[in-house]
C-alpha cells in the first residue's frame, strides 16, 4: 500500500548567521500528499524545500509541527525507523564497490540473505535498464548511467517513500530532459509516494502531478503544473514558472460573462475564471499574458491590442517578437514556426508585399489565457 504524507504545521528555525535571534527557513506548511503521488517542491535557492525534504526523511528535526506516514507520526523518528529511500543531488556512490554493490548495500544493513540481496539488487537495476552494468564500477558510467544507479539503490530497500533531491542537477540539458521522463516512468511503476526538490521549472511542469511552489519558506500555491502555470494566484508564480508579460489595466465591467479591462493598447478580454480575487468595475488590475498566448495579427483586426514591432529573436522552432503597447509597456509574443502564416498576415499583404506601416502590428487575445491579478 502507497504512503499518505501529512505535513501539519512545520516550521523549522536556525540560529542566525552574525546575529541574535533566529532565521524561520521552513514558515507554517501544511501539506498533504496523496499515496503514489509524484509531488514536486519547486522553488528559488533558499525557499526552504531541501529543509522541508530533509525533515521528511528524518534528517532534520522540525521546530515546531508534525509529519505523518499514513497517520502514523513518525516527526521525531529516526531516519533509518521511516524506510524512506534518498536520491542525493551528488549520486553518493562507493568508489570501489561494483554498481551491483552499490544497489545491493542497504539491504546488507538490513540483514537481507545474500542471495536474496543479489536478486534483488538485479532487479531494481533492471527496472532503471542498468542490468547490464552490473559489474562496473560507477567511475566507468556516465553521470547518466550513475543517477540511475542512486535510484535503483533507493528503489531496492522498497521504500514506503522516495525523496529525491535535485537528482539531476548535474547532468547536461539533454541529458535532463532524456531521464525525466524515465524517472517518471519509474516512480509511476513502483507506486511509490515520491517527493522530488527542484528549482528547475520544467522538470516540474513535465513530471509531477502536483507541485508546491515555496517562497522564503512559505508554500504560494498548490496545484497541478497545469493549474499552476496557466492559472498562477500571485505574480510571483506567474514570473516563476516561465515567461509572462504584465499589462496594467483598469477593470472596465465585470460579470457572469467575464471581465473587460483597458489597457493603453486597447481592450481586452477575459474569462469569468481569470481573476484570482473579485474586482469591480474602476478596479486597478494587472493582466498576465504568457508569450505563447498573444498571437501576430494585422494592425487592423477588431479587438487587438495595437502596438509597434520593435524586434524579433530567432529561436529556431519559436520566434520571439518584441513589441511596444500604448508606446509605454514592451511585450513578447511567441510564435511557433517563425515565417509561417501568422508572420506573413501580420507584416505582408495578400500579394505578399510588405504592409505598409509595417511597424505597426496588432497581438490577439484569447479571453481564456488572460490572467488578471489585483494591485
């Protein structure tokens, strides 16, 4: 059976560097994750989420709260008591001892039989398909190949809950992006609850099924990466999780059929659910638009908002553009497939002549991507 974790009130203080008093790394967070979640704790160095993992793992005692394994409280157990597996950011791997070994040792601390440990320390590498390199030892893997390794170490105790810290921080980009789907499909499989620290935006959004965005200590908003992204409550999570423009407005009517707000570039559009707080009629606003969701139009279609084309960046799949609003605010919109129809209705005429005017340009708005926050 899959582990319930409930994070109740944890707070955790350290004494002050060069000062009286104390500094709060962890402030007041509950939290419940559900049985064979993948739950991520994403946010800036020094938001608290190493410390948050590190007091469920036992490592670090709370100040003040409790932690529970399916109503179990095990806040002041020990680590080896919680059968938690760790996955450290710097894969921690005896040197001189084969990957075998390596996987196969903490079931030797546990008293496993030998044979026992063999099989299964072969199974948990099968599972992360590094069976084949058993015999090795890590310093002939690559950083890859080692971070599947530490995995499969976690993996063969059968931890009632995987913890992994930034596990891989040290790989290259591609690399990144080649083993998260893999972890993924890993820690789905086993059914295991895991609790995975990253300040890496991505890795979140692509991997977890819900994520915690922390703020000096302080958990922002709860929610599933989708949720979180297109539908963020503060201006810090909309900044955090990848790129938005923010548009002063002022809220022009506000109903069951949505909101309408000015800007200094025209008016917009939103749905009745963009709004993280009420806002009346004469209300101050400002309204986040990812750069995807603004998209290249004729200066003259209706309800666009107008502004002047400043420059555009070559991103080979994606072609940013810079445009200026009401001559005050500079955007970025995205456009997939740069040169493709949406450019050309944009800068050229239908003979495909350059528009005249072709500074001037209009960015559509779907009511359903805007996302207005209160000032």
């Amino acid at each position: 059976m899959s582990t319930r974790i409930e994070i109740e009130n944890i707070v955790k203080e350290f004494p002050a560097i060069g000062a009286a008093g104390k500094t709060r790394a962890v402030d007041d967070i509950t939290l419940t994750i559900e049985p064979g979640e993948l739950f991520f704790l994403l946010g800036p160095s020094g938001c608290g989420k190493t410390t948050l993992l590190r007091m469920i793992a036992g490592f670090i005692d709370p100040t003040a709260g409790s932690i529970k394994f399916n109503g179990r409280d095990v806040t002041h157990t020990a680590p080896n008591k919680r059968n938690t597996g760790m996955v450290f950011q710097s894969y921690a791997l005896w040197p001189h001892m084969t990957v075998e070994a390596n996987v196969a040792f903490g079931l030797g601390v546990r008293k496993v039989p030998k044979a026992q440990r063999l099989e299964q320390a072969r199974e948990a590498l099968a599972a992360v398909q590094m069976d084949q390199y058993a015999k090795r030892k890590p310093n002939q893997l690559s950083g890859g190949q080692q971070q599947r390794v530490a995995l499969a170490r976690a993996l063969v105790i059968r931890p009632d809950v995987l913890l992994l810290d930034e596990p891989l921080s040290n790989l290259d980009a591609k690399l990144r992006i080649e083993l998260r789907t893999e972890i993924r499909r890993i820690c789905k499989d086993s059914g295991i609850t895991t609790v995975y620290v990253t300040h890496d935006q991505k890795e979140a959004l692509s991997m977890a099924d819900r994520v915690a965005i922390l703020k000096l200590g302080k958990t922002i908003q709860v929610g599933s990466p989708r949720e979180c992204y297109r539908r963020p409550k503060s201006k810090f999570v909309a900044e955090f999780l990848g790129e938005t423009n923010f548009i002063p407005a002022t809220v022009a009517s506000s109903s069951e059929a949505g909101l309408e707000l000015d800007t200094a570039a025209g008016r917009v559009h939103a749905s009745p659910d963009a709004a993280v707080e009420p806002l009346a009629a004469g209300a101050k606003a400002m309204i986040s638009l990812r750069p995807e969701a603004l998209r290249l139009v004729p200066a003259d279609t209706p309800g666009a908002l107008i502004g002047e084309h400043r420059s555009t960046i070559h991103l080979g799949e994606i072609a940013q553009h810079h445009v200026m609003l009401g001559g005050q605010i500079e955007v970025k919109a995205a456009e997939i497939n740069p040169l493709g129809a949406a450019h050309e209705s944009a800068f050229l005429d239908h003979t495909g002549e350059q528009r005249e005017g072709t500074s001037k340009v209009g960015l559509a708005v779907d009511p359903r991507d805007a996302v207005v926050l209160g000032v």
